[in-house]
C-alpha cells in the first residue's frame, strides 16, 4: 500500500473517531433538545473542523515530505550546494508548518 494511501486512510480513521470525544455533549444537548446530536449543529460544526484540519494536516505533511525529498536528491547530486539548498529548504518546511498550525489555532477558535 502506498504512503499516501496510508494517510488518507489514518486520517479518514481520526475523523471517523472524533466524533466519540463529543458524544457526552451530544447526548446532553440530545436530552434537553430530544433530538439526537449527530443532527445537531454542534456536531456539524466539529465534524467539519476537524475535516478542514485533517485535509490541512495531510496538505502540509504532502508538501514538506516533497519538499525534503526533493532538497535531498539535490544535495545528494551535488554534495557542494548542500548549504545552499538546506536553509531555503528549512524556511519553506517551516512555511509549511505554519499554515498547518495557524489551521489548528483557528479551528480551535470558532
């Protein structure tokens, strides 16, 4: 199985998981609403947070894998250049990182 199988396939698992973190709420908000909380807005609203942070997580760790990969093959064809190549190659992961957190924070705050 090929790795970005095997990402999507771990992500699609955390997201189809998340939901028992919230299932004390839903039930709460089931009893006073007697509805049940997968239809419930705040069941919406998770899922689909955490879906928006699942594809940002498997966005970011694509690019930075490609990235390195790529700085790699580069240094190891030309071991001179290796300077040259890792500190553009460090800021652009770090670039990477960034937006895959600053969609954690701002998931966290709606």
């Amino acid at each position: 199985m090929s790795k970005k199988m095997m990402a999507l396939i771990s992500t699609l698992a955390f997201l189809a998981l998340t939901g028992a973190a919230f299932a004390q709420e839903g039930a709460a908000a089931a009893a006073s609403t007697g509805g049940g909380w997968l239809g419930s807005d705040t069941a919406t609203k998770y899922f689909a947070y955490f879906f928006a942070l699942g594809l940002a997580v498997y966005g970011g760790t694509t690019g930075q894998s490609k990235a390195a990969a790529v700085a790699l093959e580069g240094i190891a064809r030309n071991p001179a250049a290796a300077d040259k190549i890792q500190t553009p190659m460090i800021i652009a992961l770090a670039l990477m990182e960034s937006l895959v957190i600053f969609a954690l924070i701002s998931s966290k705050l709606v």
